[in-house]
C-alpha cells in the first residue's frame, strides 16, 4: 500500500489519542489478569499453573495470530479491524461472567479477549506508525502508556468490583465498558495516497488489472474483425443467389431479421461465459504472486541476523518477563507478606511504572545520539538482574521497589516497533511485526505456566524467578551479540523485491507493449 508522506502531527493526534483509548479500554483487565487469578484459584480449585493458562492466553494469543492480524490490517484497515475486535473483546468478557469451570475461561477469557486484543494492538501500532516519522517513538510511547494506564486502573476497579458485584458482576461492567473501543475505532482515519485510484492496491497488484485491460482490447478488436469476415462473406452469398436467380433470400434477410439477432445473442453469451472464467483465472494467478512474493520476503527477512536475533531475544524475554504482572501478587502472598502491609497492590505499581517507563523510552528514542537497540538490550539485561532479586524481597517495601524498577523496564514495549522500523524498514513493519509478535506471544503462552509448575513442583517461587531472569539474560546478550557489528548495515532498508514484468501482444500490428 502506499502512503502519503507522515505528517507528524494533525489528524495524526486524534490518532494517538484514541489508540491510547483502545489499548486501555482492551488491555487494562488481561494485563490485571492477577487480580482475577487469585479468585480463579479460590472458585475452582486448581492448580496454579493450570489456572495460570486463562491470563496467558489472553496476551499470547493475540500475540500468536499477529501474521493473520497483520494481513487483516492490511487487507480491511486499521478502522474496520478496531470495530470488529471491540465486539470480540466486550463479548469475551461478558461471557467469561458465565463460566461454569477454569475450560471454559481458556476459551472466552484466554482465545476471544486474546485474539481481540492482538488485533487492535497490530492495528493501533500500524496507523500510528503510518501518522508518524520523526516523532515515531513520542506517539508510540504515548499509545502504548494505555495499557500500563489500564493495568494500573483496572487493578483497583476489578478488586473494587469484584468487593461490590462479585466476580461475575465485575466481568459483565469490564466487557460494557469495552464497548467504547467501538467509538476509538470509527475515529481511526486511513491515511493513504491520493495519486492512485485505488490506493488500496500496490503497484504489482494492479498489473493484472492493466493487463485484463489489454486483453479487453485485444478481444474486442479481435471480435471486431471476425464480425466484419462474417458481414463480407454474408454479403458474397447474397450475391451469388441473386445472380442465380434466388430473389427469395434477400427478402427473407430483410423481412426475418431473426437469424442475425440469434447470431449476436450466442456472441453475447460466450463473451458472459468466457469473461468470469478468465476473471477467475487472472485472480488466482494474481494472488499466487501475492503469497510467492509474501513467502520471499519472509526468507529475506530472516536472512537479517538482527532481526533473527531479536525474534530470539523477544521470545525470551516474554518468557521471563511477563509471569511478574501475572503471578506478584500471589509470590507477595507466598512470601507471607500481611494485607495490611499493602499500601497500593504490587499489580497497580508494575503498571503505572510501565506507563512511566514507555513515555520515557519513547522520548528518547527520538534523540539521533542515543542507539535504540543498545538502549533495548539495556533494558533485558537490567531487568534480567530484578528477576533474579525477587526471590530475596521478604517485605512490602522490598517487592514494590522491584515492581516499580520491573514496571518500568517493561516500558520498553514502545520502543520495540521504533527497533523493528529501524531493522527492516516502514514498507516490512507489517510483515515483520507480525512474525515478531507470534514469537512473543508463544512466549506469552508458555512464561505463566512455567513459573505457575514450578511453584507446584517446589512450593517455592525462588527457582521460578531465577529461570525467568536467566531467560531474560540470555535474549539480551544474543541481541547485543548480533547487532555489535552491524548496526549501520540493518538501518538499511531490505531491497524491494523487482516488480514482474508483463508483455503485452497487440493483435492488430503485432508489436510489444
């Protein structure tokens, strides 16, 4: 597809604005899941890595399906994805209300509100990405800060409401209040160019499209000369009756108009006939270049060894760091810190330092002196060293400290499409987001539950946490590792595949177009 030129600013706000909306509005109770944990824990009875599943699955399988977010992205917009995944989500929760055992929240918690949420993400990242160039990592930060907003509000509304209205109440008013995604959604403006008639398609798509054009033509023409050899040889054989003596015929020509008009009705019928199989036909080969050329750019993509390197370290790190947002509350209540030592839940810290965290990091993304990569792998390897505290934090004071400094690494959420951008450039970001998205939500899915049997398995966190900063560790040093010496290589843009080269075969004068 191709744009206009980013305004950096305009209607652009109005974009970052409601983006902001969305990812709060669908966010904020997934990403508070652990409130919602400790009450799944005491209804049903299991196990806490099996009830661990319901929160992952809600940020890892949106995360998963991100290649088909992408494509849905691309092929209906930014604005129509919105619409759709506001009813997936509110729908989702208001049924998870209705839960009669943990399977059925895997399903309407973890795979509804999941896939709802990867696609508004996929589509609120891509608009603001096309609104926005010099001030990319401002508006991205700024847009991803509703997630953290929203776990730090939802925290305290669900508890609130679950005090209230209990825990089914509290889904039902979570899942009416996601319904306002819809207004966020017909705000989101496409911004695409005006030189094209149908902006829609790139320029390889449209060449089919041209060259039907060209076969019209060549059909028309073609139909035309074999109506003229029809005329000429009629009019020979009205002659040579004439001239026989046979007066009858060309009276019958004139008086029983019939036979022509029978002739142009079966002309007209094998052009309807003939024109959808070759539509049909023309289709199927356009979409097969389509995908042909999807599948290479896929292969030249991981022939980057930066980008090879961050799908590892991002499917790490999401191993590692995401089971603190889910599981800290319950590690606080493992660690027999009291209730009344709680001053603000440890859930409600991690996302108001997240939200801190990804405003601040965006902000310096744009700065040219600072090297948004190294500042990425700073992050991980800082946040590697937090994991591995957690198990020595025996008070309220100690566990919030690490919540505040995990909440705000966390925030490097906002400058990862700015590093993605940067490594394959804004024409690959679809593409390449949504394969590095699958990564992460496969690490999404499986982080939880890891941690979640391991306290099964030792009555104990402190394993669990020092597996996820050594998971952690090791995707930072890999990235590092990998973009040392090539840095200034992957700011270049990989080349664009050559566009497919038609020959078109004129029937009057036999010439190439």
């Amino acid at each position: 597809m191709e744009f206009k030129k980013s305004p950096d600013g305009g209607w652009g706000w109005v974009i970052v604005a409601v983006s902001f909306f969305t990812q709060f509005l669908c966010y904020g109770s997934p990403l508070a899941v652990g409130v919602l944990y400790i009450e799944w824990l005491d209804a049903f009875g299991e196990g806490k890595g099996k009830t661990a599943w319901i929160g992952s699955l809600a940020s890892g399988v949106g995360l998963l399906a991100s290649p088909v977010c992408s494509v849905c992205v691309s092929s209906f917009g930014a604005r129509a994805v919105t619409i759709f995944s506001g009813f997936l989500v509110a729908g989702g929760l208001m049924l998870s209300s209705f839960a009669p055992n943990i399977y059925f929240l895997f399903f309407s918690y973890g795979i509804v509100v999941g896939l709802g949420c990867g696609l508004l993400y996929t589509a609120t990242v891509t608009i603001t990405c096309q609104y926005f160039d010099s001030r990319r990592g401002l508006a991205l930060g700024l847009i991803s800060t509703g997630s953290s907003v929203g776990l730090f509000i939802y925290a305290a509304l669900q508890r609130l409401l679950i005090e209230f209205y209990g825990l089914d109440g509290c889904l039902l008013i979570v899942g009416a209040l996601a319904l306002n995604i819809l207004a966020c959604g017909s705000l989101m403006r496409p911004l695409q160019s005006s030189d094209f008639p149908l902006p829609e398609k790139t320029a390889l798509e449209n060449v089919p499209d041209r060259y039907l054009i060209y076969k019209e033509k060549e059909k028309d023409l073609e139909e035309n000369i074999n109506m003229l050899e029809k005329s000429y040889s009629g009019e020979e054989t009205c002659k040579g009756t004439l001239a026989n003596g046979d007066w009858k015929s060309e009276s019958l020509l004139h008086k029983n108009p019939t036979t022509t008009a029978h002739t142009q009705e079966t002309e007209m019928y094998k052009r309807k006939v003939a024109e959808p199989k070759y539509f049909c036909k023309q289709l199927a080969k356009r979409k097969w270049q389509l995908y042909k050329n999807y599948c290479g750019e896929t292969v030249a993509l991981f022939k980057n060894k930066v980008f090879s390197a961050l799908f590892i370290a991002i499917f790490l790190f999401d191993i590692g760091g995401f089971p603190p947002s889910l599981l800290m509350e319950d590690a606080a209540r493992s660690s027999n810190v009291k209730e009344e030592e709680f001053i603000m839940p440890l859930i409600s810290i991690i996302g108001i330092m997240t939200a801190v965290g990804k405003l601040i990091l965006g902000i310096l993304a744009d700065f040219k002196w600072i090297n948004t990569l190294y500042l990425y792998v700073a992050t991980l390897i800082i946040m590697s060293l937090a994991l591995c505290a957690i198990p020595f934090a025996k008070s309220y004071v100690t566990l919030a400290l690490l919540s505040g400094i995990l909440g705000f690494l966390t925030g490097n959420w906002s400058i990862f499409p700015y590093v993605t951008t940067k490594t394959v450039g804004i024409e690959k970001l679809a593409h390449a987001y949504g394969i590095l998205m699958f990564f992460a939500g496969l690490g999404n899915s499986l982080g939880p539950p890891i941690v979640g049997w391991f306290y099964d398995w030792t009555q104990t966190y402190d394993i669990a946490f020092y597996f996820s900063g050594l998971c952690v560790l090791l995707g930072g040093f890999i990235l590092l590792l990998a973009a040392l010496p090539s840095w200034d290589t992957c700011k270049k843009q990989l080349p664009k595949p050559a566009p497919t080269t038609f020959l078109y075969k004129v029937a009057s004068n036999s010439s190439n177009v």
